[in-house]
C-alpha cells in the first residue's frame, strides 16, 4: 500500500530534523528508510529531505577571524582597487616582497 503525497511529505519533513543531526552512518540508514517507504529514488530522496530541511532554520556561523589587522588591510584594498580588482592569484605577482614587478628578470 502507497502513501499519500501528503504522508510522503509529512515523514520527510520528520525525517529532516533527524537527518541534520546525523553521522554519515545514520544518514544513510535515513536515506534507505525513506527510499524503501516512500518508492523513490535515492537521489530524490536526497533532495526532499534537504528541502525539508531548508525550511528549518539554519543556526548561524561564527564569523571567521580576521586574518589581517587595519593596519595591512587599508593598503592591500588601495592597491586592489587602484589594480581594477584582481583575484588573489592575478594579485600575487604585484605583490612580491623586491617590488621588481611582474615579468622582470631576477
């Protein structure tokens, strides 16, 4: 006997809240489950419950360290800017601790 899509959608999303929780060992024990109930797909599976689990709220990060202090960071934003903003590896070669430049010989 099937489930509804509204059953469906009702174990998935009491699935979600477990399923954030979980080791890699219970996720996948979660997936079989919801596969072997439901009669979808694995990778189905997978995205309904991460959609689920969208809807939760999501605690917030600690924001990362600063790696920089004012003092370095003021003048590395004046030298991206005034250099139209380049990546850090286009960066790099403007960078080099003797000041010769790009493409000049050692």
């Amino acid at each position: 006997m099937g489930l509804t899509m509204a059953e469906r959608k009702a174990v998935t999303r009491a699935m979600a809240k477990r399923y954030r929780g979980g080791s890699k060992a219970e996720k996948t024990k979660m997936l079989d489950e919801l596969v072997a109930l439901t009669g979808w797909s694995r990778d189905h599976a997978r995205r309904a419950i991460r959609s689920a689990a969208a809807g939760a709220k999501v605690p917030a990060r600690a924001p990362r360290p600063r790696v920089y202090d004012e003092e370095v960071a003021c003048p590395l934003r004046m030298i991206w800017a005034t250099l139209d903003g380049p990546s850090g590896k286009r960066l790099a070669p403007f960078m080099t601790k003797d000041r010769r430049g790009p493409g000049t010989p050692r």
